[in-house]
C-alpha cells in the first residue's frame, strides 16, 4: 500500500487508471442491468398494486383499496393458511432431515454413501414437473394400497403437498449444511470430549450451536421454496387445499387485477422480512 | 527438581496438590507413577508407523517433554494418552489403570491443543466453565474455580471478551485455564506456544515452568524445539520416526547424548569418526581418521576394532594457535571460517580433507587465543577434557 503511494513513476499511473475506469463501466452497466431485469417488474408490480384503476396500462391515482380488499377476501385468507401450515411443517421437518443427512454424509463412512449421496441429490436436479408427476403417481399407487390393505381412505390434500414439499426441499437443507460442515474444526468437539462432554453433549454445545448459522440457512431456503411453489404443489393438491400461489394463479386466468397485485407484494414483503431476521438472528448468534 | 520452595497462593493450587502433603520434599522420580505407556504402538490405516514401542514412565508433578522432528510421532502419543486415538497394541495407564477403551471424557487427563481449540461462540467464562458445567458441579463452586483459574494465569477482567477478541497470548491462557479448572491428574500440552512470536515464547515458558511448578499437576508436554524442552522439562524423551530414543534430564541429554541422532538434535556437535586401539577401564582410545590417537571417557566400551563416532558439542572444545606453549592439542588444524557473534567466536577447522569442526570460543578475558580473533589460515590445535567427548556406535 504505501509503496504504492510513494511511487514516482509516472508511465504507470495512466495504463492503470484506463484499467480502473473500463472496470467501473463493466460493472455500472451490470448494476443497471441487474437493476432493469430483476426489479422493474417487481417494482412495476408493486406500484400498480396500489394503482386505483381496474386497468394496468394507466395510472389513475393511488389507492390502498385492494390491499383492503384482499385483506377481507376469505379465499385469500384459506390460501395464505393453507400455505403457512404447509411451509412451517416442511421447512420444520426438512430441516431436521436435511441436517442429519448432512452430518451423516460428512461424519460416517458408509458402504452405500456414494448412492445415497447421488439419490439425495437428484431432487435438486430433476426438473420440476418431472418430480411433480413421479409425486403424483407414487400417492395415487399408496392410497390404492392403503385402501386395498387396510381399508384407509385417504386423499390429495394439504397433507401430500407438505410431504412433496420436504421431499424436494430438505436436500437443499443438506447441502448448505454440509458446506458449513466441511470447515468445521474438528478439534472443538475433540476439546469439549476431552473436558469431559459426552457425544450427545458435545453436539449440543458445540456442534449444533456453531452449525446453527447454516441449519438456519438451510431452513430459510425451505422456508422459501415452500411458500412459493407452484409445480409440484399444483399437482398433488386436492379440494380445499389451495395455496397461495395456486390461489394467485386462479386468479390471473381470470385476467391479471391490482389484487394480484397486491397479493404478491405482500408475499414479496414477508419473505424480505424473513431474510432481514435470520440476518439479524445470525448477526447475534456470532457478536 | 524440588518444588517445597514455591509458595501456594492460589486456592486451585492448595486443593491440587493437598492429597499430597509431605510429598513436595520427594524428588519426582521417587513419587509414583502417573503415566505409563507400555510397548504403546500405533500404525494407521495407510500403514504409517507413527508411534512404535514407546514405553514410558511419567512420574506424578513431572514436566516430562516429549521432543523430536516433526512427524516423529509426538501428536500420535499424546493423542493416544487422551484417549482420542486408539493405540495398535501396547497400552495407556493413568495413575495404573489400564486405559482400554475408556473415551476421553473419562480420563482424568485434559489437553491444550495446539491451536487451543477455544469455543468460538462462548465468552471467556463459558469456556473455562465448559468442564465443570459437564460434570454438573454447583454453580457458585463454578464461580469461584473459574475466578481462581482465570487469576492463575493472569486473565482478570477478561470473563466477557470472547476469543476472538483476545491476542494470541491471552488465547493461550484461557486454553491453560481451561484444562487446569478442572483439575487433572496429567495436563497434555501439544505444542502450546507454537503459535506465539519468539519474545512471547521465551516469557511463556517461564510462567508455565512456573505455573506447572505452583500447581503441581503433572505435564506431559510436546515440542520439536529443543532449546523449550531443556528450558521447561525435568525429563525429556527424544524421539524419532515413531521411537524413543533416549530419556533423561536435560543435562544428560544434553551432556550424554545416547546416539548420533539425540547429540545433533539436541544442540550442536562436531562427529569425528575413527576406530577403537585400546580398551581401558572405563576409557577407549580412538584413532581419528587422519589424525591422532585420543582417549575418550566411555561407560560401556566397545571392542577393539569397532567404528565409532566420537562427539564433541563446539563449545567443550579449547582452541590455540599451534605454535603456542599450552598448545598439547588433540587433533591440529587449520582455521578456515571465523564467525564473530559478539558474546562468543564460531571458528571452522579443517582437520582432514574430509572432516572440518566447529569451535565456540567465548569472547571473555581468559581466552587461549589470547583475546585476539585467530585469523583465517592460522594453524591451530585443538582439546578438550576426556569427559567431554562421547564415543558413539550407532
Ligand atoms: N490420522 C492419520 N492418518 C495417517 N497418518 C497419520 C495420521 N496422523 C498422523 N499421521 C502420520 O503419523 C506420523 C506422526 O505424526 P504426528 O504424531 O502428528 O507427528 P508429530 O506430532 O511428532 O509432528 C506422521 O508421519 C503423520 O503423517
Ligand atoms: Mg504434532
């Protein structure tokens, strides 16, 4: 650094500074890029869900009417329970999964680790509608046994759509957990053994805790593909159990409305929430 | 060493150590045995032969240092003794029990690692309080013992810092205090200064000298720097590629050396090689290869005939010009380097074609060369008193 300001040299400073500005312009235009791709739709969304006409191509002046509107509009209501229960039972449940999945991957030799490995892997890979079909068929092949065999009469309902949700999202869960496993110092656990922890306490108070920036990571990520999917959802749910995206997108066949609108800015605001407090939650764990 | 002259001021310290009154007059190797290793070995997975029929005797309050090169198998043995690696055969005692498969938390031996392994998300306290929460003791008992530990090694006022908010040093300290809180029968220290700049390491292997001493647990420690292990240790073990090569006190270490190995990695020594003509009580006669016959003191002499390396550390050796009165020299020379340090001059001597030795010379008024620097060229003899030199046969 300081060998760098007391430098005399004159040639240099130019070629240097040439090299400086085309970075700034390379990376101003990919900031504005970014800027025009990923959030003019969001913010034109948002803007006209407070726009007072029925119509999206003008402006008529601002209303807070549709949020009130949707905020006494009983499906709306269904739909977002419905896909509270569904993500907190799966984000819940997958985490717990893809945390132990994690730990064992990383922690034990197994003589099939290879396969689970890969097989564990594969929801992450396999395209959605492929993954909603194979649900599909596996339910529709386990209620007719389970009716065959013990007479049980079960259905499509909030119940499969929150079993397809852990299937497809505690991987992720495994994986992200995984990477904070890898650089895990392992004598930490050796040091707590040695003052005289026993294994269940030692992961009590060293591992789980320090892994906990990552299971909370992990479970954010479940969190969030929950409560947004659409696919599978769409096609292992039943009568009554519609979620708040298969409610949104009932609606815009009917024509996109300021209530959509609404509706999505309000999912957009609780996920911005939800990232900003698990920053927080991790902020303190480590201060 | 005696440890009666310390004054116990801590409170850790009077409870340590009083199931032992009386004892502080007993010389370490008269107290009984803390550690044993018997014929403990341990080969890995890959085949490596890390630690290879070590057996040891590690009496109680030792400093008992386990010194050599890296990679010699010194990690392997403490880890073995912790409980944290299971030895191929042989076997780990503590205080005469046979440790078997008792896991590390049922030993009554707690380690300072060597990159002190502090939890990253506990404060100072929680750290310290860490084994004794373990064991469920009371919480004011914690309170006190953790006051007392944390005064023992001098970390006052720093209960709510949290590691990373501590310079290496102190970092050092609370892995001390860590392990001591808890009052172990042996402390295990795997290279614990390390990490630390040389200043540091020089004013810590004081205060843990000092501190091993006030607190009277035995130490079982780890270096591969020899200068730390003769400093801090009542006994050393040298060892190499798995073995032990030689134990004892620093000074038969040092003045003794057993083998060719443990009398160059303990200091430094000028090896003359040559073949035995005379066998005497106590004494051999060594014709040095290109030069004269000399005596040197010996216990177990070897037969006539054998080849031997002779040893002789630089600084044992007397230095003369040749032509001077009191020059009856060993070996004659010529001076081929000479190196001023200030304190002491290194000179280089050429004996044969093949073979040079290192002389240290201190700078003080009764030198032989007579308080001038010999200059290059100058033909020089060379002595030294019978028990200075080791007669080595392997
Ligand atoms: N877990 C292990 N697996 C295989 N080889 C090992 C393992 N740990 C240590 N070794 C090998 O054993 C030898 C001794 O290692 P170590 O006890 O760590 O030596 P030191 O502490 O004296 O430097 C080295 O050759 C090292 O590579
Ligand atoms: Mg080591």
């Amino acid at each position: 650094m300081t060998s760098e300001a007391t430098m005399p040299s004159a040639l240099v400073l130019p070629k240097r500074r040439w090299r400086v500005s085309f970075g700034w312009l390379a990376l101003y235009l990919n900031v504005v890029l970014a800027f025009v791709f990923l959030y003019a739709p969001i913010v034109v969304m948002s803007i006209f869900s407070f726009n007072a006409s029925r119509q999206m191509q003008v402006w008529m002046g601002f209303t807070l009417d549709w949020y009130v509107r949707m905020l006494h509009d009983e499906r709306v209501r269904i739909a977002a329970q419905n896909s509270l229960i569904v993500a907190l039972v799966s984000t819940l449940v997958s985490t717990v999964i893809g945390t132990l999945a994690a730990m064992a991957l990383e922690r034990t030799r197994f003589r099939v680790k290879r396969l689970y490995e890969g097989a564990m892997y594969l929801p992450i890979i396999v395209p959605e509608i492929v993954m909603a079909i194979a649900l599909l068929v596996f339910f529709n092949l386990a209620f007719t046994w389970l009716d065959r065999l013990f007479g049980l009469q079960l259905n499509f309902g909030l119940g499969t759509i929150t079993i397809a949700h852990i299937a497809f999202s505690f991987p992720f869960v495994a994986v992200v957990v995984r990477a904070r496993l890898a650089d895990f110092d392992r004598t930490l656990e050796q040091a707590a053994q040695d003052l005289g922890a026993t294994d269940w306490q030692t992961f009590r108070y060293i591992t789980l805790p320090l892994l906990m920036p990552g299971i909370i990571a992990g479970a954010l990520l479940a969190f969030t593909l929950s409560i947004d999917d659409f696919v599978i959802t769409f096609f292992n749910a039943g009568v009554g159990s519609t979620t708040l995206p298969l409610e949104i997108y009932g609606r815009v066949r009917r024509g996109i409305t300021p209530d959509v609108n609404a509706l999505s800015t309000v999912m957009l605001l609780a996920s911005i929430v939800l990232v900003l407090g698990s920053l927080l939650l991790q902020r303190r764990r480590t201060a | 060493m005696s440890t009666s002259g310390i004054e116990l001021t801590v409170g850790l310290t009077r409870s340590a150590t009083q199931g032992e009154t009386g004892m502080g007059g007993m010389r370490p190797l008269e107290r009984p045995i803390d550690v044993e290793l018997v014929e403990l070995t341990k080969v890995f997975d890959n085949g490596v032969v890390a630690v290879d029929r070590v057996s040891l005797q590690i009496h109680q309050g030792e400093f008992f240092s386990l010194l050599g090169p890296s990679g010699c198998g010194k990690t392997t043995t403490l880890r073995m003794i912790a409980g944290f690696e299971h030895p191929t055969s042989g076997e780990v005692l503590i205080e005469g029990r046979p440790m078997g498969n008792t896991p590390p938390f049922r030993r009554n031996v707690n380690t300072v690692f060597q990159n002190y392994a502090l939890f990253p998300h506990m404060t100072v306290y929680d750290n310290v309080a860490f084994g004794l929460r373990m064991k469920r003791i009371p919480r004011d008992e914690i309170a006190r013992r953790v006051r007392e530990a944390l005064q023992l090694v001098r970390l006052q006022g720093f209960e709510e810092r949290y590691p990373r908010q501590l310079s290496g040093g102190q970092q050092q300290r609370v892995a001390l205090a860590r392990a001591l809180v808890n009052r172990p029968r042996v402390l295990l220290l795997d290279e614990p200064l390390g990490a630390l700049d040389l200043k540091l390491r020089k004013e810590m292997q004081l205060e843990l000298k000092h501190l091993q001493m006030t607190v009277g647990i035995t130490f079982i420690y780890v270096t591969h720097d020899q200068e730390e292990a003769l400093t801090m240790s009542d006994r050393i073990a040298v060892m190499n590629a798995g073995r032990v090569l030689q134990v004892g006190t620093p000074v038969e270490i040092y003045e003794r050396p057993s083998s060719r190995f443990v009398a160059d990695f303990i200091g430094e020594s000028n090896f003359l090689r040559g073949r035995v003509t005379e066998v005497g009580p106590g004494e051999v006669t060594v014709a040095l290869d290109g030069g004269f016959p000399i005596s040197v003191r010996c216990d177990q002499p070897p037969a006539r005939g054998t080849e031997v390396t002779v040893a002789v550390r630089p600084e044992k050796i007397r230095i003369a010009p040749a032509e001077a009165p009191e020059a009856n020299g060993l070996v004659r020379g010529r001076v081929e380097e000479v190196i001023y340090i200030g304190t002491d001059t290194f000179y280089v001597v050429r004996i044969t074609d093949e073979t040079v030795v290192r002389v240290r010379s201190q700078n003080d008024r009764n030198r032989l060369d007579g308080g001038q620097l010999l200059p290059v060229g100058t033909p020089v003899s060379l002595d030294w008193a019978p028990d200075a030199a080791r007669v080595l046969t392997e």
